[in-house]
C-alpha cells in the first residue's frame, strides 16, 4: 500500500481518536453519582440531626425505647458514613480538601459517637439519682411539714408544694429561672424553718437534696449541651462544599473539554464541509467530463466518419499523384531512353540514308556512262563516220576513266554493305525496343529473362558503349510468370544505374542462375559504391542522391515494388570506391494470378 | 594560303561507316582527314592545320563539345561543325559557348545540306584566314585589346520582363550605355536610333520567337552580336539560334553577375573584331531562315531591319 493511501486513513484514525478522547472527558462528571452523593450526605446530615434528637431525648427520659432508636439511627449513621469513607460512592481521594474535610467530620462523629455512648451511661446513672431524689424530696417535704410550727404551717406547705413542682419541673425541662426559684424557695423555707430544731434540721436535708438534684440535672444538661454543641453540622457543610467545589471544578474541566469538543466538532465540520465542497467540485467535474465525453461519444463516430472520409481523400490524393509521380518517371527515364536510342537510331540512319543518295548520283554518273558507252557502240555498228565515231569513244573512254567504274562498284557494294548493316542495325534496335515494352504482349507472361537483360542491355547500349565492358554469364534459366515489361524496367534502370555509378571505364558483370524454386539475377558494378548511411534508404521512394531536378529519386523504389509485387526480393551489397552489387530473386511462379500488382500499371 | 590548294576538312566519328560515307561524300572536293575519337583528331591537329572539323557529338573518351573547345585553342581559325544525333540542352549550350561552334548538323543529314554547310565552313575559313594574317601583318594590334570607351557601342536588352534590363544596367555600371526594348517593334526603333554593338535577348519575346529578328539581324548587320538570356532553355530553339541567327553565347536565367560581365564584354570584343574586318563576316554567315510563317508584325518587322543597312556604314 502506498503512503497515498496510509496518510488518509491515519488522519482519520487520527481525528476521531481525538473526537472519542473529548467526549469520554465531557462524560467524566456522572450526574446521578453526583445527585447520589450529594443524598448520601444529606442523610447524613439529617441522621445527625436524628441522633442529637435522640441524645436530647434521652437527655429527658431514659426509655428504653429512645436508646434503641438512637442505636438504630447510630448504626444507619456508621453505615452511611462508610459509604462516604469507603463505598462505591466514596468521597475520599476526589481532592485533598475534599480528604481534609471529611477527615475532619469524621474525627468530630466519632468523637460524638464516644460522648454519646458515654451520655447514655452517665445519663442512666443520674437519672436513676435524679429520680430518687425526686423521691425523696416529698418525704421530706412531709417531714418539713411535720416538723413545721403550726402558724407557718400552711406557707411551708404552700411553699414545699411550690418547690416540689419546680424541682419536678426543674427535673424534667430546665428553664433558667426554675433554678433560682428552687434556691429561693429553700431560703424561704429554711427561714421559716429557723424557729424549730428538727423543722431545720428536715430543712437541711431537703436543701442537700433539692441542691443535689439540681447539680445532676446541671451535669446531664451540660453533657448534652457539649455533645450537641460538636460541630458536626458545620462540618459537613464544609465537607459538602468542598465537595461541590471539587465537582463545580470538574464540572468546568467537563465544560472546558466540552468546549473543546465543540470547537473540534466545528473544525472537523469544516473540514467535512470543505472535502463535500470538494467532492462536489470534482462530482461536477466528473459531471462535466462526462457529459462531454457522452458528447463527444455521441459525435465520434460522425468524427470518425468525417475523419475517415478526409483520409481517404488525402489518400486517394496521394496515390493519384503518387500514380502522377511514378508515371513522370516513367516518363522521364522513357524520356532518357528516347534519347539514347534516338543517337543509336540516328547514327546508322544517318550513313545509310546519306550512302543510298551516293549511290543514287552514282548511279546517275554510271547511267552516264552506259549512255556514253552506248553512243560509242552505236557509232561503232552505225553509219556514222570515224570521225564521229572516234570523238564517242573518246568521250565514252574519258568518261570511263572519270567514273572509274570498277572502283566505283566496290566502293557501292561497300556502301550498300554498310547500309545493309545500318539497317540491320535499325532493325535490331526496333525489335529490342518492341521486345522491351513488349506492348504486343498480354501483362503476365512467360519470360525469358536472359533475353530481357540482353534487350535492357541493348537499349542501354548508348551509355555502356565503349565505356563500360559488360561481362555476361548466364545460366540456362527456366521461363518465369511475370510482367515482361515490368521486368524489363527493373533490368534497365538497374543497368542504366550500375553505368551512372561507373565514372570513366569500368566493368558491369551480370550473373544468372537457376534456383530451387525461381531465378537469381545479380548484377555488379565496378562503380562508386554505396555508402553505409544511403545503402538503408536507396529503395526510399524519392531518396536520390542526384541533384535537384536531375531525378525524381523514385526508380530504385518503383524496382523495389515491381520485384515485390512478383513475390520476389532484391538486396543491395556494397563496398564504396569499390562497386555495388544488386541481387535479385524471382520466384518461377505467381502466386496470385494475373493481377497487375503496380497500379500505376493501370494509369499508364 | 594557296586558293589552289583544295580546303582540308577533319571527320570524326566513333562509327567508322560514318567516316566511309564522309569520304564518298567529298571525295574530289577536299583534303580529307579522318579520326574515330577526340584524342587521335587532337593529335592530328598538333600536326595537320584543318580548315574544317566535323564532329560526331556522342563519342566514347571525349565529347565533340570538349574536343571542339580544345581544337579551338589549337586551331582558332578551324570553322566547327558539330554532328549530333540527340544532343541535350547542356551539351547545345556548351558548344556555343565554349565551342563557338558554326553549324549544329543533326543526324540523319541531307547530303547536299551538309556538303552546303561544309562549303560555307571552308569559305569562311579561307577568308577569315587571309583577313587574319594580313590583319597581323598590317598592324599587329591585340584583338583582345579593351575597346576605347569613347566608341563604346550600345547594348539593347531585348526581354518583356521591365526588370531585365535595369538589373543588365546595374551588372555592366556606368560604362555601358544600355537600351531596354519590351517588344521587338521597340527594339527595332532603337536599333535605328542608336549605335548597337550588342543584343542580350529572351528566346521568345511577347510570344514571338526572336529567332527570326536575330536571323534577319545578323543577315544584314552582321557585325551586330547576340547573346541569348534566357530561363525557356530547350535544344530545339539552341539549335535554331546558332545555326539561324550565330548567336554568340546562350546564358540561362537567374543572372549572374560575373557571368553577364565577362559573356558582354567578350562579345563587345567581337562586334570590335567584325566591325573592323568585314571579312570575318562569313565566319558567322547564318542559314537563310524559313520565312515565319504568316507572322505579319515580325515580318514587317525583317523589312525595317533590311532598310537597317545603310545605317551601318555611317556607325563603323
């Protein structure tokens, strides 16, 4: 996998470990744990507001049932507060503040928990004295009255049913003027007691009595007041708030995080936002390139047609003026050939048209002669006189003498031999010429192609002549299916070429043989060669090496495709400064019969 | 030079039926010389003056051109005739310029056209011969001596193209006085204005072929001398020209500065020459032309020129 592909999936590994890590610390404040907590100190709370209840209530009476319920609320109280210490829902370790105070109220309720334990005995115990001395105090009360003059009888008893009213009273709920009352109305009574003996003495004993009950009711007040005077409550207040610090700081970590996450979100949104915006663009690209390519498949093939139609026009353009070209070749290598053989024509046309005129006049001096001749003999056999006959002879002896005729004959009978061979010369040059086009001949025949190399060298006579010796070893060859005058060309322009090579004299050698299945024609020159670089391209239609208009550069490429259009092949060897040998193959017979292979056929 | 003595004429020919027939052709009428290549009629020639040579143009070894233009340094007074089968332009335009040749003689020939052509050649070359020796001996002035400018004779630039003649202007420079003519009416007016030694000339002018007008030109000025500028360049009208109209050179278009100078100043040279030695006329004798056929303005034109001959007399 390539890292074009990794990096993406990382990013995004990436983005939504981040998005997981802010939404796991938005979620770390628990709301219920929070709610929970929070009501387990409330209860608390209110059970250590039940237990002081209990304590006081206690403090009052020493029912049986009261302590039992203060043990129950003690032990619910324990339980509770080792579901902060410890539970589940345990308050420790949050913070240190949050540590300290709990610590704190802890140590407080345990030491409420000690002085409760400790109340509750000590409370037992005075009550149980508190209550004696109740007891007590109306029996003495009845010794006092006893003991009691008669006239202050009545206010003693008055005042002892005061006092003992506000010692029961003072006994059960204190209030802070019962307490004086009580000292007051012992005053009075030991006042009144004063004028009897055994009335004091009595007096004195319910004074230590009343003053020892009051003492144990001080004690049980000021035990309850210091156990419910432990600040349990504002501890727990602290701890509470210390509490909802510790969770108002999470809660803003919570916010903050959530903050974050919002932000995040945001930014992951743009981003989302920016990738859609980008898918879209590319969508609508994709839309684009699609619609044009549903366009341009939908007038493709129009364009194709259109297209195709130009091609075969240029095409069709191509060949007619390949067609032209190759004619103009033709025409100008015709045009060369005209001329050479127009020299070869001319020349024994020229000796033999110009000897019959000599014959013609000498004939004219010989008729002359016979005349005279005849004139002489005349007047030889006649009636004319020797005179006359002797000037015709003379005349004719003169004449004679002149025209030289015996000399004259061998010199006609050499210029009639001469013409004879002009003519015959003439004549050889038509026949090679009819040979070579072969015009008279169907398109696909069997040749002979010893005699067409001997007709291409006859008609390429007039540039071989005297320059160029033409060595021949021709092997006795089967006749060939082929296109004479086609093969005729290749011969000629091969020929015609080999001599162009040859500066000054030089040798042209042509080998024929018969092959397994056809012909091998190789002809050599002891010309300029070929070098490396133009040997590859010389079959190159217009390749030539000759100056601008000197030659089209298409006949070694109109040899080439005649060779090939007969099945055959030519390959080219060459060593420059030394010559060039051409080698052609051409198999015995057409595999495709009768066609004309070379279009320009057609056009010429 | 003895007159009595018959007039030696060299053949040569590669085919040597051809020198057969020549030798019963004039046979009694010449010193005959015969050679079958370029090489053996040089080395003749080393020996043996000839007042005429005829020569095969196709020849194995050397051409006829070549070997005219070497018989031309070693003989100058030999007349040339060259005898050619099928003779490309190149080889046509070679031969008059290189090998001032006298008669083109295309094969087949006419046997009387040819002993015409050859008697011409061997009056010519008798005269001629005679005008230089004695010239020599009067004198022994330079031939090729620059021509004094104060009788430095006009050049007509014959040709319908209006740059022609400006461009001829600016190769020659000032010491030149050139007339341009755009038809041969033209040309004919300044011909009967002004003293004219030379006339550069298309082949065809306005469709007309000049042919006819160098021919009558030379007929009855024959010190006039022609040059032919031209880029319509084929054997046929070549052939025409000098065997019609002796022109003296034959330049093909684009000009060429070099070439233009050196082919008028030689031919100014030569209109010096024939002007002086009126014998050298026959030298540059032309063929009688066949009249052009039905060709009214050119053959009224040939009248004005034959009325020409007065003129000249007063000019030379």
């Amino acid at each position: 996998m390539g890292l074009k592909r990794v990096l993406p999936l990382l990013a995004a590994g990436a983005a939504i470990a981040a998005l997981v890590f802010l939404a796991w610390r938005t979620q770390s404040v628990d709301n219920a744990t929070h709610l929970q907590r929070l009501a387990n100190l409330r209860k608390v709370d209110a059970l250590d507001v039940a237990l002081n209840r209990a304590v006081t209530q206690v403090g009052v009476s020493s029912m049986a049932s009261i302590a039992d319920e203060r043990a129950a609320t003690t032990r619910q109280l324990g339980d509770t507060l080792d579901a902060l210490d410890r539970g589940a829902l345990r308050l420790r370790g949050l913070s240190p503040d949050v540590d300290r105070a709990l610590d704190r109220f802890l140590d407080t309720i345990e030491s409420k928990f000690e002085l409760a334990f400790d109340f509750e005995a000590r409370n037992i115990q005075i009550h149980q004295r508190l209550i004696q001395g109740l007891d007590a105090v109306p029996a003495l009360a009845d010794t006092v009255q006893a003991a009691s003059a008669p006239d202050v009888a009545d206010t003693v008893s008055r005042q002892l049913g005061r006092l003992q009213s506000e010692i029961t009273a003072h006994a059960v709920v204190q209030t802070p003027t019962n307490g004086p009352t009580i000292l007051g109305l012992l005053d009075e009574l030991s006042a009144l007691s004063s004028q009897s003996e055994p009335m004091a003495e009595q007096m004195r004993r319910l004074r230590a009595r009343c003053v020892e009950v009051m003492a144990d009711k001080a004690e049980l007040v000021s035990r309850m007041a210091d156990f419910l005077n432990r600040p349990t409550a504002a501890q727990l207040l602290a701890l509470e708030r210390s509490y909802t610090a510790w969770h108002s700081r999470q809660v803003a970590v919570a916010n903050q995080y959530r903050l974050w996450l919002a932000a995040y979100a945001a930014i992951l949104l743009l981003g989302l936002m920016w990738l859609g915006i980008r898918l879209r663009r590319s969508y609508r690209d994709l839309d684009r390139a699609n619609a044009e390519l549903s366009h341009a498949n939908e007038h493709l093939e129009e364009q194709v047609e259109t297209r195709t139609r130009d091609l075969r026009k240029a095409l069709d353009e191509l060949r007619a003026s390949q067609a032209q070209l190759i004619q103009s070749e033709k025409m100008a290598s015709l045009g060369q050939m005209v001329a050479g053989v127009a020299h070869e024509i001319n020349t024994p046309l020229g000796y033999a048209r110009s000897n019959a005129q000599i014959v013609r006049d000498a004939l004219g001096e010989l008729r002359g002669l016979c005349a005279a001749h005849d004139r002489a003999l005349a007047a030889l056999t006649g009636e004319a006189s020797d005179a006359a006959v002797a000037e015709a002879v003379a005349t004719a002896q003169q004449l004679a003498q002149t025209v030289a005729a015996d000399e004259l004959g061998a010199e006609l009978d050499n210029l009639l031999a001469d013409t004879d061979h002009g003519l015959e010369q003439i004549a050889e040059l038509v026949a090679s010429l009819k040979d070579f086009s072969r015009v008279d001949r169907s398109r696909t025949d069997l040749f002979d192609v010893n005699a067409g190399i001997d007709a291409a060298l006859k008609i390429a006579q007039n540039q071989l002549k005297h320059r160029i010796e033409v060595k021949r070893a021709y092997s006795p060859l089967p006749q060939i299916e082929c296109s004479p005058s086609q093969l005729n060309q290749v011969f000629l322009n091969l020929i015609t070429n080999a001599a162009q090579a040859i500066e000054g004299p030089g040798r042209i050698f042509v080998h024929t043989a018969a092959g397994a299945d056809g012909v091998v024609i190789r002809i050599l020159d002891t010309g300029s060669g070929i070098p490396e670089d133009v040997r590859a391209r010389i079959f190159e239609p217009f390749f030539t090496t000759k100056p601008v208009g000197q030659g089209t550069g298409l006949g070694l490429s109109i040899v080439y495709r005649i060779v090939e259009d007969h099945g055959g092949g030519i390959e080219v060897r060459s060593v420059p400064g030394k010559g060039s040998e051409f080698c052609i193959r051409l198999p015995l017979r057409q595999a495709r019969p009768a066609t004309p292979p070379n279009p320009a056929q057609a056009a010429a | 030079m003895q007159d009595t003595a018959k007039a030696r004429v060299l053949f040569v020919d590669d085919e040597p039926r051809i020198l057969t027939t020549m030798r019963m052709l004039f046979r009694n009428r010449y010193e005959l010389h015969f050679a079958d290549s370029g090489q053996r009629a040089l080395e003749l020639l080393k020996t043996q003056p000839v007042d005429v040579i005829v020569s095969d143009q196709r020849m194995p070894g050397m051409t006829g051109i070549e070997l005219l233009r070497t018989a031309r340094e070693l003989n100058p007074d030999a007349m040339r005739i060259l005898l050619t089968g099928y003779s490309d332009l190149n080889a046509i335009i070679g031969s008059i310029n290189e090998g001032e040749i006298f008669r083109f003689v295309s094969k087949p020939w006419a046997n009387e056209d040819l002993t015409a052509t050859v008697e011409r050649a061997v009056k010519a070359a008798r005269v001629s011969a005679a005008v230089t020796t004695s010239a020599a001996a009067e004198s022994g002035d330079d031939p090729e001596a620059a021509v004094p400018p104060a009788s430095m004779p006009g050049i007509l630039v014959v040709d319908d193209d209006p740059q022609v003649p400006p461009r001829i202007r600016a190769v020659l420079g000032a010491d030149c006085r050139v007339f341009g003519a755009a038809s041969m009416d033209e040309a004919v007016s300044t011909l009967e204005r002004e003293p004219i030694g030379v006339v550069i000339s298309d082949t065809r002018v306005e469709d007309h072929p000049v042919v006819s007008l160098i021919g009558t030109l030379k007929q009855h000025r024959p010190e006039l001398v022609s040059i032919i500028l031209t880029e319509r360049a084929d054997a046929g009208s070549a052939i025409d020209l000098i065997n019609q109209g002796q022109i003296y050179r034959f330049i093909t278009k684009p000009i060429h500065d070099s070439q233009c100078r050196i082919a008028v100043s030689s031919a100014l040279r030569q209109h010096q020459r024939l002007a002086r030695d009126t014998g050298l006329h026959q030298r540059y004798e032309v063929e009688s032309a066949p009249p052009p056929p039905g060709d009214a303005p050119v053959s009224g034109l040939l009248g004005r020129i034959r009325s020409l001959r007065g003129l000249v007399k007063r000019w030379v």
